[in-house]
C-alpha cells in the first residue's frame, strides 16, 4: 500500500542533548505542511513513537505530525537517567520552542497524557486542542505491586501484533527505568494541573482498560472545564493500536469540530 506520507529524522539540542524527532509530512512537500495543523503524539510508559504506526495514515492525511521519544525512552534509551516526570513537561516545552512551534495540538497516551495535560495548564496557548487517551492520572493505587496482575491482563488482552513492540520498547526502556519512572506515576499529584486545564479536551478509554480503568475517565470528565469522553469498546490501555480505525475517526472528528 502506497504510503500518502513522508517520514523525516530531525535532531535538535535540549539542555546540551542530542534529541532525535520525526516529522510525517505529506508527499506535496513542506510548503502543503506548514499550512497545515499541527499535532504532537507523546508516547507512555515502556513506550515510543512506534506505538502510533496504525494512526500515521488517517491522521496525516489532514495534520502535520510531530513524533517524539521522550529522555530514556525508544531511541532516547540511552538517556535513562535524565527522565523525571516532574521535569518531563518543561523538557517537553523546550522541545517545541527548539523546533519552533508556537501552537499545536497534543496526543498524550498515559504517562504522555500527565505530561501533555500540565503543559495544557501551563502553556495553554501553545496548546490547541487536548487528546488524552487513558491518562495516567487518579491512580487507585499507590504501590507498583498492585499493578502485576493487572499489566499482565492488558498484556494478554491486546492483540498479538502488538507484542513484539511492547517486548521490543520495554526492552530498550530496561527494569530499572520502568520500575523507577513507574513509581513516579503513581506518587505524582495531577490534582492541581487537571483543574488548571481549560483547553477543549477529548479523553480516549479502551473498555477494557486494565491499568487505568475506564473508571478514572469519568471522574476525569467531570474535572476538565471542557472536556469529553469516549469510550472504545474491545479495546484495553493502548487502544490507539488495538482499535486504530475507531480511533482516528474520534480524533479527526474532535479535532474538526467547530465546539
């Protein structure tokens, strides 16, 4: 199938590294992409940007897509030591000043959708609209334990051909990496960044979310000023690849809107 995209490497400097980004252009050129709209896809735990490759397609027929490897993560992996999800937000604002955009709108997929939603309550005019898919926020648990049988469950839920990227992603992300980051997640408050956040907001859940329930999405609707929440059925914590299609129609019809 002929690809309607094109995928640049680029690299820009932050805090004296060397950050690696790729930038989905259509096949007209760059000139077509700067008048398009702009969309940031920011990847979760144990992740990279490889976890949007079922959304590339739908998504770039109409937007020009950022995708990033956050400090210690895919083809950061090598900077294990320079993440912390306290500083990710402010590492994430650099990286859009380095690049030189002034507005966007954002993708965050759990531990992405914490660090995309503060940026929201701190930048809020850098950011357009918000899509957070299963953020990790209001975690009902405080200690990593808790969270074996549940990741084994989503693990087992998600479709097969997802599980060479996760081996693959977890892999390069290293124990001490996922345990550490991990353990942040859940002492981290989001309280006072969630209410901050008046952008138009859509939060994707998969029903059968076994890490974040589909429960916190209701109490999270309900926090955001101006949010929405849809719920994708057959779905489980990465439901951007397990039910791409779906997906990308909610995003693109969000993102289309005039409300």
């Amino acid at each position: 199938m002929q690809l309607n995209y094109r995928i640049t490497s680029h690299h820009v400097s932050i805090q004296g590294q060397l950050v690696r980004y790729r930038s989905i252009e259509p096949w007209e050129g760059q000139q077509q992409a700067a008048q398009r709209e702009t969309i940031v896809l920011v990847h979760g735990l144990a992740a990279s940007s490889y976890w949007w490759q079922r959304n590339l397609t739908a998504l770039a027929a109409y937007y020009h897509l950022y995708l990033i490897d956050l400090p210690g993560f895919g083809s950061m992996h090598r900077q294990h030591r320079q993440f912390q999800l306290a500083t990710a937000t402010s590492w994430l604002f650099q990286w859009t000043q380095a690049v030189g955009l002034t507005h966007a709108h954002f993708i965050g997929h759990s531990m992405g959708g914490v660090i995309c939603a503060r940026l929201a309550a701190e930048h809020p005019t850098l950011v357009e609209r918000l899509i957070l898919v299963a953020p990790a926020v209001m975690p009902p648990e405080r200690l990593i334990r808790h969270y074996l049988l549940p990741l084994g469950k989503g693990i087992w839920h998600t479709t097969p051909t997802f599980w060479p990227i996760l081996t693959y992603d977890a892999l390069r992300t290293g124990p001490c990496t996922l345990l550490r980051v991990a353990q942040q997640i859940l002492t981290h408050d989001s309280q006072a960044h969630l209410k901050a956040v008046t952008n138009p907001t859509l939060l994707i859940w998969g029903r059968y979310d076994t890490l974040v329930p589909v429960e916190t999405g209701y109490k999270l609707v309900k926090t955001l000023s101006q949010a929405q929440l849809v719920v994708l059925p057959r779905a489980g914590h990465v439901c951007m690849f397990e039910q791409a299609s779906l997906f990308d129609k909610h995003v693109l019809t969000f993102l289309q809107s005039n409300s």
